[in-house]
C-alpha cells in the first residue's frame, strides 16, 4: 500500500468542543491514521495530520468538511494567522516510496469532490496546480477571506472547481501536493511587531533571505510577545538550524532575544540530524514530535 500523509489546516484554533468534533470525524474514518492535532488560539488555527491510502484519505477529507463547515463561520472569525477557507488549505504529502504523481491525483479528485459535495471554491496549488501563477500558496491567500469576493471577480481567479464567487460562510480551499514541510515558529521576548515583521522580511526568500523559507511577523496577543512563523519547504536545502540561526542573529542586531520556538505538527527525523532541539529552544519537545515514530506506532 501506498501510504501519504495529509495535513489540513483548519480555521479553528480556540473551541476545544470544534476542534474535537472535527478530528474526531477524521480519526473515525475506516484506514485513516490520525497522527497529530495542533491548535494555537492566537492563530486560531488547527493542523490536523493523517496518513493512510488514497482513498482512505478522500473518504476523510470530506467527512473533515462535513464536520468542519457547520461549525466555522469566517464571517465572524478573527485570528493572527491568514486563511481565506473555513478548511484553508489541504497538502497531499507522499511518504516513503510513494510518488508524487499519486499525491497530484488525488488532490485533483478531493478538489472535485470537495467543490461538487460543499460548493466551495478550490483552487490547486504546488505540484497540483494546472495554471503555474497558482504554485505558491501565499498567492492563492492574497487578500484572505475579507478580499476574496472581489478577488473571484476577475477571470484570473475563476477556481479551479466549484462556483466563481466565495461560499459565504466557509470561503474557499487550497488543495495541493507537496513534500514534506516543517511549519516551525520562533517567539521573541518582545511585544515589537515590527521586530518580527522586519525579521521575517530578512529571512523570507520571497524578500531575498534563506532558499525555501516563507515567514511572517505575527504578534501573539494572549502572551504579549511577537513570533516569527516559518514554513520551510525544502528542509534539506535550507536547514531548520539554519533558519533558527538566521533569526536568532536578525534579533539579537535588534537587541531583542529569542524565547523559545514550536514545531506545528510533526517533523521527520531528518530534519533534526545536525542540530538539537535544545539548540533550537524547542519548546515540548518530545520523540512524539518525530513524524517517523508516530507512523511507527500506527505500524505504517
């Protein structure tokens, strides 16, 4: 069997009650592994990651909708993180000798499927997507759910799937494939956020900074401190110490230090092999974290 793994990123991150009704509706699907649930209430987001067969996966992509929709009006939600989707964004990630060419068919499928059974607007990104403007995911979100409307207006954003205009409540998804990404944040022991947002400029590749790391400045309200959130597409290229250096270095020539730092979700083992999480101040870390031992233990 081939195994993927997928990681929905769901605009809910404060109802525990929310949060468990809809995991709950993934970890009931039959050949559906779930590995990890992360919530962060200032982001007011969830990662949810499940593995299993592809067809496994389709069955639990729509039941995490079915769950998800009733619940999450973004008309009403507010949080740090940007999202323009109820269900953001959901990467298709091939493990082990699974080809990519499988992740890209079926985000295809579940995009259909998705778009036909909710009437939600999908666009596909990364190695999914059929028109090439669509790769970066950041793109796709431009303007979040508050400028989606007027954004569909124009044949340059018709979806992929689904009807021209947002749903009302849920907005629109990003259904892709991709290889594994490391989403790692790093806290400052300061409530500067134009610290963090300048750090983040420095790293980003989109601004001139590390290969493969997208980053932005948010601030995290409920503990009064700032935090520079990375996802890291190619860990390989460009390492996690790396880009924990980078932006330890970036604080410290603004006099500001580093807290700690958190891992949303799970990483492989990899991506540890040169450095330590006591290095990188990783905050819980524990051998749960590792993506390889939680497959272990659901023997996939």
């Amino acid at each position: 069997m081939n195994v993927i793994e997928c990681v929905p990123n769901v605009s809910e991150g404060r109802s525990g009650a929310h949060v468990d009704a809809i995991a709950g509706a993934v970890a009931s699907t039959p050949g559906v592994h779930l590995l990890d649930r992360s919530s962060d209430v200032a982001h007011n987001r969830s990662v949810l990651t499940f593995a299993g067969d592809a067809g496994s996966l389709l069955a639990a992509v729509l039941a995490l909708f079915r769950a998800a929709l009733p619940l999450i009006d973004l008309g009403l939600q507010r949080g740090e993180h940007p999202r323009m989707g109820a269900v953001d964004v959901v990467p298709f990630v091939p493990l082990a000798s699974t080809p990519m060419a499988e992740c890209v068919a079926l985000a295809r499928e579940a995009g259909a499927a998705i778009a036909a059974t909710f009437d939600v607007p999908v666009y596909l990104y990364e190695e999914a997507a059929v028109v090439p403007e669509r790769r970066r995911l950041e793109w796709i979100r431009r303007g979040e759910f508050e400028g989606l409307a007027s954004k569909m207006m124009s044949r340059e954003w018709t979806p992929d799937f689904g009807p021209a205009a947002p749903h009302p409540t849920a907005g629109a998804t990003a259904v892709g494939a991709r290889q594994a990404l490391i989403a790692f944040n790093v806290n400052l022991r300061s409530s500067q956020l134009d610290v963090a947002k300048a750090i983040a400029r420095r790293v980003r590749e989109s601004s001139g900074g590390l290969p493969y790391v997208k980053a932005l400045g948010l601030p995290l309200r409920n503990r009064d401190v700032v935090q520079v959130s990375m996802n890291l597409t190619n860990y390989e290229a460009t390492p996690i110490e790396r880009a924990f250096d980078a932006v330890a270095a970036c604080a410290r020539e603004g006099g500001v230090d580093v807290l700690e730092s958190e891992l949303i979700g799970l990483i492989p083992a990899a991506a540890l092999a040169n450095t330590t999480p006591e290095h990188l101040k990783l905050r819980d870390f524990s051998i749960d974290c590792i993506l390889e031992e939680r497959l272990r233990r659901r023997g996939l």
